[in-house]
C-alpha cells in the first residue's frame, strides 16, 4: 500500500478518508510521483494513470473540482468538474477531493455518517468564507459537524503582507492571534490551522482535528512555495458503499 495518510479523527466508521502523497505515480520530474493535479503542465497520460491508480486503490470514484480561490460549493459529481472550491455529498462511493499544494485541505462530516463535504482553503477562500459555505452546505447542526485539517504550508513558513492579516482581522478580531511579525519588516508569519478553528469555532464547530503539518518542509507532499513548477496531491472524504 501506498504511505498516504488516513485522518485521525473521530469519524464514523462507514466515513472513509484519505491524502496522498508523492508515492505511487508515474509522473515525471519536476512532479515526480502521484501528481493528481491536470492543470500544472504535467503529461496527461500521466495524470490520467495516477487519478486511475488513486480510484482504484481507494474504490471509490472522486469528483474533481477546477479551483478558483472562491468560496462556491457543488454537490459532489464525478461526470462533471465544476469550477468550485468545495464539494459535498450523501451519495456512497462518490468521494469530495480537493486539491492542494501548500492551501489548506479540510474534510467534514457529520456524526452519523450520512453527509461529508471537502473544501479547498487558501487564505483568500478561508478568510472569504469557504468554511463557512461548506457548513451551509452540509445542513448539520454545527455540535454533529467533525472537521479533520489536512497538510498546508506550516505557521514557519507561511509568510504573508499585511493585507492578508488585514483581511483576517475584518473577519474575526481574534484572528491577531494567528499572525506574528516575520524577520522581515511590515509581514507577518499566519498560522493558517489556528485561522481555520476560529472560522469554524465562530460558527460553532468545536470537533476540529488534524493540523500540525507543513507542506514547505515536509517532502512527502507537493509544496508551490517550495517549488513553484510542481504537482498536487489529493485530500478525499467518502462515504462507504
């Protein structure tokens, strides 16, 4: 087996989940291994085989999204890549996937293992509310919602303008907590997991688990800030058949 990543969370047991690594694939330098994303100027066929290996490994049919940065949410349709940030689904055997290479990944579902949804978080969609939708979409009361953060661009690494915290700060006062100033002067080092509870925590959601990674220093994982010609990996929620 591939040394992808189950979440440690407290889903329910027909609540699968999975991330992947660089392990597994076909594709060639510089996106050496299971590069899933088609939009980064990777060998087609390449992408192509390493979503069918994924498919295949995991048994379930993922429905992927063309990511824009926003805060749209689709019901989750393998037939059909919708430009969107997020997906969600009670359908078995359909997996909600995103996307990511440094921005935050978060998979939810609900404690009774009939709905699940998966968001694709960079600053601009986290601070403009794609949690916030992907909670709407699910339609479960917040104290039955579990949110499980999967690897981003670590609190270390993340270096962002003042604008970012600015943006941050009209959202949730709180959000000054999460930013420190860098060695460089007039920017900041966010902690996007800590940014990611208070969104959620505002809207009630307290059941968040995950975080602790960071996509720059960890080469398992495709990082845009480490390497801006690179690949994606997939971080995927489904419902057991």
């Amino acid at each position: 087996m591939n040394s992808w990543l189950t979440p440690d969370w407290p889903a329910p047991a027909n609540v699968r989940a999975c991330v992947t690594t660089r392990d597994g694939g076909v594709s060639l330098p510089p996106f050496e291994g299971l590069n899933l994303g088609d939009h980064v100027v990777d060998d087609p066929q390449a992408v192509q085989h390493n979503r069918q290996v994924l498919s295949s490994s995991l048994g379930c049919q993922p429905a992927w999204l063309s990511q824009v940065h926003g805060v749209r949410v689709v019901k989750a349709d393998p037939a059909s890549v919708e430009q969107a940030d997020a997906s969600w689904t009670d359908t078995p055997g359909i997996a909600s996937a995103v996307l990511t290479a440094d921005c935050l990944p978060a998979l939810f579902c609900d404690r009774s293992g009939t709905r699940v949804a998966a968001a694709h978080a960079g600053w601009r969609g986290l601070a403009g509310g794609v949690l916030e939708a992907t909670l709407d979409a699910l339609a479960v009361p917040p104290g039955e919602v579990l949110v499980w953060l999967g690897p981003a661009i670590g609190p270390e690494a993340f270096e962002v303008g003042p604008e970012v915290r600015e943006a941050f700060l009209a959202c949730h006062a709180e959000s000054a907590a999460a930013f420190r100033p860098s060695l460089n002067d007039g920017r900041y080092m966010a902690d996007i997991y800590q940014l990611a509870r208070i969104h959620l925590a505002a809207r009630g959601v307290e059941a968040v688990f995950g975080g602790g990674f960071c996509t720059v220093s960890d080469p398992r994982f495709y990082s845009y800030r480490r390497s801006p010609r690179t690949g994606r990996f997939a971080s995927l929620v489904w419902l057991a058949e």
